[in-house]
C-alpha cells in the first residue's frame, strides 16, 4: 500500500497538502509521486468535543503527528493501541462527504 505526494520536479522536496509552488525552491514543476507511507508517531492527544458535526459521533477521537520517511509531518487520525513513538503507516480513507482523511496504523512487519 502506498500514499500519493505531492512532488517538485526540480528540486525533490515532497509537499502536504499540494500547492501550486514548491515550499522549497518556489518551482512550479510538480507532480505526484508514490511514498510508502512509512513514519513514527510523534505525538498524539484525545479529542472529547468537535464542532463537526460528522464526528460527533466518533468522540472521543485520538489524533496525531505522524512523521514520514520522506521528511513531511501529516496530522492524522491514529488507530486504537499505538504508542507514541511507535513506526506507523499512513494511509488515505474517504471521509462522510468525500473529502480525504489520514489515518495511522501499525506498521506491519514484512510487509
């Protein structure tokens, strides 16, 4: 399983969420790249209150910083039984309305 990344064609730096210039050397040559989605879980706290309303029902949630290989940190929503610190893989679900969301699960050895 892979996740898609924005990429700069002249200079390599990956960018999340995609922009129209590269953060790095203001390039407008980008494009999509594959990544594994491989990282550790900084950090992560429990969210009791939402003004969302599609999440209302999901409280509480446990949120994270996800740090990945290619250098990019990503705010994701961590699966249940993960530490901090733990290696993590990234992955993209569909939310209620259709817009993208992040999710970090064990990364599976020897996978």
């Amino acid at each position: 399983m892979s996740i898609t990344l924005q990429a700069c064609a002249q200079c390599g730096a990956r960018q999340y969420p995609p922009r129209d210039l590269c953060r790095v050397c203001l390039a407008d040559a980008l494009g999509s790249v594959e990544e594994t989605g491989e990282g550790r879980l900084i950090v992560s706290a429990i969210v009791h209150r939402s003004l969302e309303p599609d999440f209302a029902g999901d409280l509480p949630l446990r949120i994270g910083t996800v740090h990945l290989a290619c250098g990019l940190r990503i705010i994701a929503f961590v699966d249940a039984g993960l530490a901090d610190g733990a290696p993590v893989r990234l992955r993209q679900e569909a939310g209620r309305d259709g817009a993208a969301l992040w999710y970090a699960g064990a990364l599976e050895t020897g996978a």
